[in-house]
C-alpha cells in the first residue's frame, strides 16, 4: 500500500493503513465515538488527520477505493465531514467540486 503523508509525530505512531481504516470507518457512518472504541484512536486524532487530509483529497480517495468496498455516496459522506469538520467555515465546497468534479450547488 502507498504512503500518505498526513500522521504526525507523536508518543504514538499509527500506521497509514490504520488512518486509512478510520476515514474507511468515516465513510460508513460510524461515528468518531464509535472509532475511538473500535480502533482506540481518540476523537481529536481523528480531527486532527481530517483536517491534514483536507489537502490530500486525490490521494486519499484513490487509497480508499483501491482498499475499501465504499460506494460514491459513501465517498461523499466522508468528504463532507471532513471539509466541514476539518477547517471550519470550510474550504469544502470548492476542493469536493474539483475532486468529484461534480458542481454542489
């Protein structure tokens, strides 16, 4: 699997695919309680590589199709959180319009 750059240093090293496994988590609709009991990753985490993925949309999402069975709509769902959740008053509708390359209106 191919590397993204979006963990940070910290006392706890998560590997890609484990960041990966809770965006996956994110588009299915769990919530980030529900991550933290599964995966023991705190909510904050979580936020923190949303918002540092916001950047890195291609990327991630061709990561997560190749890996995951999520649907477009799935997809969608996690996209929105994410530009919503990772910078607030989001820089959301215009990087999901380039990386979907469908017009929200």
């Amino acid at each position: 699997m191919r590397s993204i750059n979006i963990g940070e240093r910290t006392s706890v090293t998560y590997a890609k695919e484990g960041i990966l496994e809770c965006f996956a988590m994110l588009a299915e609709g769990n919530s980030l309680a529900s991550i933290r009991r599964v995966t023991g990753v705190k909510e904050d985490t979580v936020l923190a590589w949303s918002r540092k993925a916001a950047n890195h949309i291609e990327e991630i999402e061709e990561l997560l199709l190749a890996n995951y069975q999520l649907s477009c709509v799935q997809m969608n769902a996690l996209w929105t959180f994410i530009l919503h959740k990772g910078e607030k008053g989001g820089i959301g509708e215009r990087r999901r319009e380039e990386a979907s390359g469908v017009v929200v209106q």
